[in-house]
C-alpha cells in the first residue's frame, strides 16, 4: 500500500497544481485514485482499480464508489477538465498548435469524438464527447459545440492548425475554423466538387495526378457553396497501408510541406491505440452508457497528461536511459513515462510531481520514426495559379 499511496499523492498534487476543480472533495479523491488504479494496474476494470486504494472498506464498497462517481450526472468532465488543460498549454501562448479532429468507435456501438493537440508523436486530448451510435460518421451539430468550447481554452495568441480526415470535411466546419482564426488542413473525397477560375467544375478525382507526380493548385473552390478560396495538394503517398491518394483542402499556400502536416493527423490514431490495446485496454471497460465512457475519458485523459509529462521531464534531465533499452529514443514519452512511474517506484526514485511540456520541435525524436511512415516519391511537381 506504500506505493499506491506515493503514487495517490504525486497525482494529487499533479492535478491540484492546476486548479482541476469537483463539485465534491470526495469526488476528486475518487478522481484521483480512479487515476491510480489505472496507472498502476494498466487496465481498466473497477475491481484492479480497488486493489489500489488504502482504507478498511470492503472491497465491494470500494467498486460501488468508482461506478457511483463514473455515473454521476453531476460531473462534468470537459468542465472538470478545463483548468488542467489551460495549465498544460500555458507555454504555447505564441506557438503553433496542430489540432486533430478524429472519431474512434468502441464496441460498434459508441463513437468518441475528440479533439487533440499534436505533441511529438502522439496527441494530448483537449476535449471529446461520446455518441452512441454504429457508425463513425457525425454531423457537424454534433461536435460544433465542442470545438467552440476548446477553441475558448487554447491560448489566447497560439496559432491553430486544424487537421482532419474526410468524414469532416463539411463547410460549416471550414467556416467555423475562420471565425475562430484557425488554418485548416482536410482531406477530401474524391466526390467533392472543385471550382476553379476559367475551368468546368470537375470532381475531385478528375484532378489526381499520375504516381509520381505532386499537384499544388494555389486557388480553388470547393462544394457546390463554392467555398473559397482554398488551396489543394494532391499527390500519391505511400503509407503502411500501401499507396494513398490524397487530395488536401488548405487555406494556407500549398506545398509539400501541406503534406507533412496532414501526416501528423495519424497521432492521434496513436493517442487512440494509447487508450486500447497498446496502453489503458479502453475495450476491456464494457461501459453500456455513453455519459459513463464519457467521464472514464476524463479518467484516460488526466493519465495521458501525466505519463506525457512524466516522459518529457525524464527525457530532458537525460534519465531516459534507465527505462529505455535504445540508443537513442524508441519509445513514446508515454510509455517513457509509464516505466518510468514503476522504475521510481521500485528503486525509490522521485516521482514526477509537475506539468511539463514543451512546445516546439522534439529534441530528440523517436528513433523509430526516422523510417518515415509517409512517403513522397515523385518525379515532378507542378503548381496551377488559375
């Protein structure tokens, strides 16, 4: 019990450090060791969870206060998590920050929206909700208020870059980044209708180039609200999938660094597997009620805070080496930072009590990574100023 109190105590002072705010003490104490339990079991199942927390309650009381809290209308948890988040991102008051926009469908029966910041390799949650539905496909109505709401919380002069896939490209969405002052970078369908100055509007396909050619087109329009203008990179790339067309909506000038930031959108892919097989096993939870998976975020979003902390402190005062077998980094500062939490805690080092992350380029990228997992093969590149 020694170590899941040093633990309940490091996570304590990592989430009072920010502000983070219940309505009830005792729910953030359930809060806090909910967090607990999950770092140490490295699962999601309530009754791990209780094997954690101190105290002479029987174990069945223990599990009945963890499903109480996860079903508590009261709790809010973009609400809950809003000062946390404000105090990560403190340092990227006049940085850019890469925002993905992605859906991740549990069980085929709930769909989680959530929207992330990039952060070397891997992508912090900003904020999410969850539907319940089959299909990954939402309307813009049904997150157009949670972009509104993290858009409120992100540092007032960041710049913002939003990147997401197909099933976002809407109008409305591309309106809204305006009005709040953010770049976009989306990829379109190959149905999407292009309107171009002296030109017959033409589907999107009919503007691929041939493999080994990068088509940039300075000025566009898109939809048949002819939302303009806009620019598009359109190219092959190879991914681990094999070859992909991608045919990019941007409002910035496009080249083929279009294409590298839209590549970045894949992290949050990465955030996602963080929470299932390769990290919390999310899928292993079984939670039938959407508000309930809600909150459990909540729960997965304050570890991933903290591991990613965790990692990028370890990594900076250069103690990386005793958790990572490679030469130079192969792991992500998550996982850094989730072995690290057990190193400390079996040879009685210090636990990483505080914030801490950087903005800016990784100092030291994933060596992993290095095999580009997007490639650009081409043999010319032409650029269409209509």
């Amino acid at each position: 019990m020694e170590e899941s109190l040093r633990v309940y105590s490091t996570i304590k002072g990592f989430m009072g450090q920010t502000g983070l705010v219940f309505n009830d003490v005792r729910n953030f104490a359930t809060f806090v060791w909910a967090v607990v339990g999950l770092l140490l079991s490295k699962e999601i199942h309530l009754s791990q969870w209780l094997l954690y927390r101190t105290g002479g309650a029987k174990a069945a009381s223990k599990e009945r206060q963890l499903a109480r809290w996860l079903h508590n209308e009261k709790i809010k948890p973009n609400q809950v998590y809003r000062n946390l988040l404000s105090a990560a991102l403190v340092e990227w008051q006049t940085s850019e920050l890469e925002i993905a926009l992605d859906t991740s469908v549990l069980w085929e029966r709930f769909v989680i929206v959530r929207l992330s910041a990039i952060y070397r390799g891997r992508a912090l949650p900003l904020g999410w909700l969850v539907l319940e539905q089959k299909s990954a496909s939402v309307s813009f109505l049904a997150y157009a208020e949670l972009v509104r709401t993290v858009a409120c919380l992100l540092p007032t002069h960041c710049r913002v870059l939003l990147l997401a896939d197909r099933g976002f490209v809407d109008v409305k969405l591309m309106h809204l980044a305006v009005d709040l002052g953010w770049h976009f970078t989306l990829r379109a369908k190959s149905n999407l209708w292009v309107y171009r100055a002296f030109r017959n509007r033409c589907k999107m396909a009919a503007l691929m180039p041939p493999k080994g050619e990068i088509h940039l087109i300075a000025v566009a329009q898109v939809t048949e609200q002819r939302f303009g203008p806009i620019a598009l990179a359109l190219g092959h790339v190879r991914t681990k999938h094999g070859y992909e067309r991608w045919a990019l909506i941007s409002d910035r000038p496009p080249s083929l660094a279009t294409f590298e930031e839209y590549g970045r959108r894949f992290d949050i892919e990465e955030n996602f597997l963080d929470d299932k097989s390769a990290g919390f096993q999310l899928e292993s939870s079984q939670l039938d009620d959407a508000n309930a998976l809600c909150r459990l975020c909540l729960i997965l979003a304050a570890a991933t805070l903290y591991l990613v902390s965790t990692g990028t402190a370890i990594t900076v005062m250069h103690l990386r080496p005793l958790v990572d077998t490679h030469w130079q980094r192969g792991l992500s500062y998550l996982q850094i930072g989730w072995r690290w939490l057990h190193f400390a805690l079996a040879h009685t080092h210090l636990l990483v009590a505080r914030l801490w992350l950087e903005p800016g380029p990784d100092p030291e990228p994933v060596f992993a990574s290095r095999r580009q997992p997007f490639t650009f093969a081409f043999s010319a590149i032409y650029l269409f100023d209509d």
